[in-house]
C-alpha cells in the first residue's frame, strides 16, 4: 500500500492518548474523528468500559483510509483499563503463585493468558504493552516493582516467554489477535527514580548489562514478539551522552541490527517528565525518529509531532526513506493482525 502523501506518512507512526470515558460526547468523537481522518496510525487507549467503548472505536475504524493501531496498558488484562474486563494479578503475583514445573499451574497461565488475549481484542484493542520485561533488581524502584516478574533475568525470560506466545497466539487463518509488547528496554530495574517524572541513569557497566538487564530483551526477540518499548533512561555504559529515546546507538545498533529484531520499536509515552522537561515536542519527536522509533507514542500534541517530523524531512534532517521504513513496518503489523480483512463499518 502506498501513502498518499508525506505527512500522512508521518502520522502513521502517531498513537496520541484516547480517553475511552470521553467518547460517549460527541463533542470529543469528533475531535477523535478527525485526526484519524488526517491520517493518524493509532491511539493509545485509557479507560471507558468493554461494551460502548468498543462500539466507538468500531465507529473510529469506520472513518479510517488505513485501518487504526489501538493499544492500552493492559499488564494485568482488560479490566486494568475497561470496566466490565476481568483483572488479573500483578506480572510479580503471578510469577510468585505459577509453579514452573507443575502442570496444572502452566495450563492455567495459558488459560489466563487466552482470557486477556480474547477479551482485549473483542474489546477493539490490537496491542498490548506487556509483559515488562525488566529485571526489578533495585529494592527502591518506585514504578517497576511487582510490574515486573522479579529479580532473576531467567524468571523474567521464563515468564516473558509465556506471556508473548500467549497473548500473539496465531488464529486458525494465520492472523494474531494481538501483538505484544517487551518494555522497557534496555531494562528500566536498577534505579529508585521514576521516568515518569526525571530521567533515570542507569550506571551498571556493559557486563552487567550484558548478564542482567538485556538477556530478556534477548530472549522476547528470540520468542517473536512483536513490538519493543524504548525506556526513557540515560545508561551511560550504551550510550554516555543521550538518552535511550534518542540514541541510534542503542535503539538501531544494539537493539534493531545488533538483536536483529525485525517488530516494531515503540517510545515510551512522550509527554513523561524524563524528556517534556527538557526537550520541545519538536525535538523530542525528531530525535526519536533519528533513534530508529517507528511509533511515537502519546505526544502533547499530535498534530504539532506531526508536523514536526514532516518540517524536518522536508530540512533534509531526516529523510524519506527513514519514514516508509518506520510506515512499512507498522503497516505489516496491521496486515498481521487481519485489519485489511476486517469490516471497519461497526455492527
């Protein structure tokens, strides 16, 4: 498929924040409509209930050129988002309760894991950003935490394992239901700061890194999953002088060519006060694209991040060809998720 125009190029790799419990006013759909009317690849959903939140989003597909990428924070299932959604335990209750060698305990992950997975995309959503595959291995760490599985890479690993081909359980004509996501790479454990506010420094040396942080990030590539979350971190040992968002070198280098991960590289939301406190949206959004990102996920503004990245390839700062391999990419997914051959009107 080809996009018609740069900018609508461009805003494929957008997925802005949607507020599910807005929808019902109409004032607010319109607003949505829009912006998937100039072409925008997706929204990062929050909040609403299973039922009428799913009606709207049908209606957003329907006025879609390219069908829509929906994806929510849903580690503990659909009802961490949307009412009428089961809930289920923390990544760390789970690990704690699920014994590894019995049986039993396995079958009922994959039958949790088969729950979340069919719920969620009845529910109209495609991604999911889970599981966290970092190693929670600072006993301060105010946002990881029980996120995570726990403080060994190989539980991480184990665990992480399951939860990918769980949740991208290929259908009987090929397609998933899902894609998952591995976060927060380069692994978000060792620190007692939170992104959400400051950016966080990582200070393990390469070898650390190498035996602690990244072998889960290794093996959620190794296992196919199909989207990898970038953290909002500055880890000197990667990268001494940029933050992770912004590094080639850890993002293309290490992550894309040196992991040859062939999925889609999604940022950390980019309104977090790790990067907003010290960067212009402009800059933010075209660093991150410099990095290697494919998706820019919830800026301040969607339009100005687009327009951003437009202005600076058409600066020569960036170039085509970057973008429409960012676009090839998230338009695969959405042909490996069944989305062309999916009726976008709603029922």
């Amino acid at each position: 498929m080809k996009i018609p125009s740069l900018k609508q190029a461009v805003a494929q790799m957008v997925m802005p924040r949607i507020e599910g419990n807005r929808l019902p006013e109409p004032a607010y759909r319109d607003a949505m409509t829009v912006l998937v009317r100039e072409g925008l690849g997706g929204f990062i959903l929050f909040g609403g209930d299973s039922e009428s939140t799913q009606r709207y989003l049908a209606g957003l597909q329907s006025s879609a050129e390219i069908p829509l990428l929906i994806s929510s924070d849903v580690e503990r299932g659909l009802g961490q988002q949307l009412s009428g959604g089961t809930r289920f335990p923390s990544q760390r209750a789970v690990a704690s309760a699920i014994g590894r060698r019995s049986k039993k305990d396995v079958d009922l992950l994959g039958r949790m894991l088969d729950a979340v997975r069919t719920e969620t995309r009845a529910a109209g959503i495609h991604i999911v950003f889970s599981p966290v595959m970092d190693v929670n291995n600072n006993p301060d760490n105010p946002i990881i935490c029980t996120r995570s599985f726990g403080e060994d890479p190989e539980t991480v690993e184990w665990f992480g394992r399951h939860y990918i081909r769980g949740l991208q359980k290929p259908r009987a004509d090929g397609h998933l239901d899902l894609l998952a996501c591995a976060k927060h790479f380069p692994g978000h454990g060792d620190t007692d700061q939170d992104s959400h506010s400051v950016l966080p420094v990582i200070r393990a040396d390469r070898a650390r890194l190498n035996r602690v942080e990244l072998p889960p990030f290794r093996e959620a590539v190794k296992d196919g999953v199909g989207m990898v979350m970038i953290a909002h971190l500055l880890v000197p040992a990667l990268d001494p002088v940029k933050p992770v968002t912004f590094s080639k070198k850890v993002v293309t280098t290490l992550l894309r060519e040196g992991m040859a991960f062939e999925g889609l590289i999604v940022s950390d939301a980019l309104d977090m006060g790790a990067l907003a406190g010290e960067y212009s949206q402009d800059e933010i959004a075209i660093r991150a694209v410099e990095a290697g990102m494919d998706i820019l996920l919830h800026p301040v503004d969607a339009r100005v991040t687009i327009d951003a990245v437009v202005k600076a390839v058409e600066k020569g700062r960036l170039t085509e060809q970057r973008i429409h391999e960012s676009v090839d990419r998230i338009l695969a997914a959405k042909k490996q998720l069944g989305l062309f051959n999916t009726p976008l009107h709603p029922p």
